[in-house]
C-alpha cells in the first residue's frame, strides 16, 4: 500500500497540473491508493475529479512548511500502514519512473535521478536543472528521447549519504523508526538531508533508482519562483543555521555545501566514504561539533 502526497503553491501553480496529468498517465496506481494534493494556499482552482478519482485536494487555511505538509501526508499514511512517496509538483514524470524503486527489495530511502543529477544535451535542449517549462513545452518528444538514453545506461540503484525530497519513497518501516521530519528547519530547506541523516544513524540506506528518470524543474515555490531574493537569503541563513546547531558545520559543509574537502582531508573518513559507511562518517563529524 501506497499514499502519494504533492504540494502546490500560488508561485508554482501553473507547474501543478503538468506534474498532475504526467503522473497519472505514467503511475500505474492499485486498488487502496491514494494522491492528496495539498494545496497550502487555497490557491488551486481546478477540481480532483478533472485528474482522478483517486486525487483528493487538502487545502491548508495557513501557508505550512515543507516539512509539515509531508508530515500531514505522513500521518495519512501512517493510519494505513503505507509507504509515502512524496513528490514536488514541478516534475514531469515519465514512463516507467516508478518501476525501479517499487522493485527495491528492502527498507530504504529512496529517489529516481533527475536533470539535476544527471544533465544531457539532446534535440538541441539542454536538460539542465534550470530549465523551465517554457523551455520544456512542445519539447515532450525530446524527453522521452532523453529518458529512453538514459535508462541503456543506467542500471541498479546508487547508495549515498543524502539526497534531496523532490520525488522521494519513505517506506513504512522507515518512518515508523525514524519519526516525522524536523520542522524547526522553517519554509523549507535542509529538512530533506536532516531526515536522511537520522534515517542512516537508525541503520536504513539512502539510495537513487538509476535507471529511474525524471524533469525536474526546481525551485518553483522557492528561489525560481516564489521569492524575492531577500526571502531565499534569509530563508538560507536559516535552515543552515538550525542544521549547523543539530549536527555541526563540518557536516554542513559536506551536506549543504557538497564539500567534499571535509572528508578527504581525513584519512579516515576518506576509508569510510570507500567503504560506504555513511553512518561512520555522520557520527565522526557529528561529534566533532
């Protein structure tokens, strides 16, 4: 059993039915699941049933963070025993997305890759994670193209020690364990690699399905859309300060930052990152707070 959740925003909403209309051509979804769509500024006119009979719209009378409206989806879940998938509503989901991840045997954390980890240059676009839909409409062959190179060559899933929520599976077993995601973080950012730090401290893996591929459009209710940039500096100021408090600046700056310089200089941690133990490397740095 599967509970799906999405957020939509005023600054995002034109992304919101692009995300809709992909995934519920591209998700094969069995009898018992769910979508809930939260709209968390009454700002979303359209109606579930233009969609799906399986979308149900929750609509916040107060603006939440990102970490409170996965949590309310979580708590849906939870009285399920399901698993949560949650999704940005500024991806376009593609054939067969979800295939790799729900083949995953075992209780982990887990993401498809998108054109913010992997970037290509096909049909004369650039799939970057800039990219906007603009660049993307009348493009939809192209992508298909994109996905269908990337999946000859990429196979297996990939371990690592965080990653982002734009399109994340927390299995039951994982939340059951490692609770609701931290809300002290604000509007959002950094939530997503604070939970993925205590998930891997209580012994589950954090991994990427390769052969999963989505468009991802970024930041849409963020820093590309709904912020002045006044906003998204004080929102960063933020999240790093209440990350640097909970785990120390070292692992802020290997988390946050993608400074890698943290652990190659330490002999140690660089035998820890070969070996894949992520759980070492956090409570090394952790400590040394």
């Amino acid at each position: 059993m599967t509970v799906f959740g999405m957020v939509t925003t005023r600054s995002s909403w034109e992304y919101t039915s692009y995300a809709l209309k992909s995934f519920f051509r591209k998700t094969p979804l069995n009898e018992g699941e769910q979508v809930f769509l939260i709209d968390n500024d009454e700002s979303f006119e359209e109606d579930a049933s233009w969609f799906s009979p399986k979308l149900e719209i929750i609509k916040n009378r107060n603006p939440r963070s990102f970490a409170a409206n996965v949590n309310q989806v979580m708590e849906i879940a939870k009285k399920r025993s399901a698993d949560l998938f949650f999704l940005n509503n500024d991806v376009i989901f593609t054939d067969e997305w979800i295939t790799p991840i729900q083949q995953y045997e075992g209780s982990a954390i887990l993401s498809p890759l998108s054109n913010r980890e992997v970037q290509y240059e096909i049909g004369n676009v650039k799939w970057s994670n800039t990219l906007k839909l603009s660049e993307y409409l009348g493009k939809e062959a192209v992508l298909r193209e994109v996905v269908k190179h990337h999946k000859q060559k990429a196979q297996g899933w990939r371990s690592v020690i965080s990653l982002p929520f734009f399109c994340v599976k927390i299995p039951f077993d994982v939340y059951s364990a490692v609770g609701t995601l931290d809300e002290s973080y604000g509007r959002g950012g950094a939530e997503d690699n604070d939970y993925c730090l205590r998930a891997c401290l209580a012994g589950f893996e954090i991994k990427y399905a390769l052969s999963s591929y989505v468009l991802h459009f970024s930041g849409k209710s963020t820093w590309a859309g709904g912020e002045t940039p006044e906003e998204t500096a004080e929102r960063c100021e933020r999240f790093r300060a209440v990350f640097e408090e909970k785990w120390g600046p070292e692992l802020a700056k290997l988390i946050i930052d993608a400074d890698l310089s943290v652990i190659e200089k330490d002999p140690q941690l660089v035998e820890f990152a070969k070996a894949g133990d992520y759980k070492s490397i956090i409570t090394k740095l952790a400590g040394a707070k």
